[in-house]
C-alpha cells in the first residue's frame, strides 16, 4: 500500500476511483526519494517498477502511462494499452473498468475527470503550453463524447502544482494566454519584476485551469490548494530542485469484483 495519497473531494460515482501519489514512501533513493513514479527521470528502472508496482496494488487497477509531450492530445486506452508503446499524448480516458488513467507531474498541474454514472474517467497533464494549447478542452470533448453526456454533468479535481507565489513567467506566458503584456496584474496573473527591472508576473496555473472549466461548462470542480515547489517534504518539483522524481494523479473505473 501507499504510505500517502491525495484522494479527491468530489462527487463521482462510487464505483469511481482517484488519487494523487505524494512522494512519501517508495523505495527511491535520493534525490528521487522516495516514490518516484517517472522512468524517465534518471532513477533506476528497478525502483521505479517497485514503486509503480506499489501503485498498482493500492488502487486495484492497471495504470496506462503516457509518453506527455506538452500537448493536446488525448487517447482512449483499454487493456490493448497495457502492452502497447505509450502513446506520445498528454491526456487520456477510458470507459474500461480496471484500467487507471495516469498523469505524471513535478510542478505541472494534474486535472482527474469523471463522467456521470460512474461511466467514464480522465485524467489530464496541464502544464501551461498543454493549458495554452486547449488540453483540457480536448480532454473534455472527448470525455463527453465517449460518455455521451454533457460537461456540465462531468466532475473535476485538480491536483497539487506549482503555486502562484512561485511560478514566474514572462512575456511568452501572458501572450499565449492572450492576456495583455503590461506592468500591471491581469487575471491569473500578477506583476512582480525582477530586482534589475524586468518584466515579470506570478501565474495560477491552477486558477488558468478553472477559468477553462468554467468556460467548458463544468461546474463542479474542486482542488488546486497544494503548491509542489513550497512542500519540499510532499512533492516532487522539477522548477526546484532540477533533477527529481514524479509524482502520478490517476483515475478508474473499478472493477465489478474489485
């Protein structure tokens, strides 16, 4: 079992189930310790298979894991997904009982979803260009599609990530959000400039998400409150620490006898 998860306060169906892993547990040595759940992250193989093994155990279901490239994609995966080469995407659903949706994230934020019924789930990784590029919206879209209901029916909950106090953007960050660039807040986005003069503004990755949600339709979505680069204790954050772990939020459908 894990040692800690984040679980969900929403309101999905009771045959649904979801968790955000920590890094607390596991069997990853420094500086991945201890739950390192990304094999790309330059721990040893042998550990991240335990400590994914251990995250298969505690949910009960066979997590699918993406190759994220900072995109829009979203697949579908059922249990051919299971052997297959992760599809490069950096969102996926199902409609598959014991098959999880997995994300992983150190810093970018991770977005579960559930359709109504218990019928489908998702899960999405939105780090600001897969936020910027339409993420969500193409998670959404397919979610609804493949459930057959509405996003006004679906619910969502976001997951620890870097936090407004922490994450510095600049320019680039703002335009791609088509806020204004000027020297003054905008919404989700506060000015702070460097010390020397330049341009800088504080960004809530997790309040951009929301105002995507709200504009979909959603209505029901909770989360969002942890910051990963201020709890060095809890999370992993690749903007802090550089060389670290990754951490994995997963939804499913659980199986009838499970």
């Amino acid at each position: 079992m894990l040692s800690e998860a984040l679980i969900p306060e929403w309101d999905a169906a009771s045959c649904i189930g979801a968790l955000m892993t920590t890094r607390r547990g596991g069997v990853s040595g420094p500086p991945w310790d201890g739950l390192n759940l990304g094999l790309a992250s330059g721990d040893q193989p042998r550990c991240v298979e335990e400590n994914r093994r251990l995250l298969a155990a505690a949910t009960g279901a066979q997590p699918v894991y993406l190759r994220q490239v900072h995109g829009r994609d979203v697949v579908r995966i059922d249990a051919v997904s299971l052997t297959a080469p992760p599809p490069d995407a950096d969102a996926a659903w199902t409609d598959v009982p014991g098959i999880a949706c997995a994300v992983q994230v150190a810093d970018c934020l991770p977005v579960l979803f559930a359709a109504p019924l218990g019928r489908a789930v998702a899960a999405a990784h939105a780090g600001w260009r897969g936020l910027a590029a339409g993420v969500l919206e193409s998670t959404v879209h397919a979610l609804c599609e493949g459930a057959g209901c509405d996003a006004g029916a679906l619910v969502a909950w976001l997951g620890p990530c870097i936090g407004r106090r922490e994450f510095e953007v600049g320019a680039d960050v703002l335009q791609a959000f088509g806020a204004p660039v000027a020297a003054a807040d905008q919404p989700c986005f506060r000015f702070q400039p460097r010390s020397g003069g330049q341009l800088r503004w504080r960004a809530d990755l997790a309040g951009l998400a929301r105002e995507r949600l709200r504009a979909l339709g959603l209505q029901r979505v909770s989360g969002g409150g942890w910051c990963t680069v201020e709890d060095r204790s809890r999370f992993f954050s690749y903007r802090r620490d550089g060389i670290t772990g990754r951490m994995v939020a997963a939804a499913w459908i659980r199986s009838p006898s499970g």
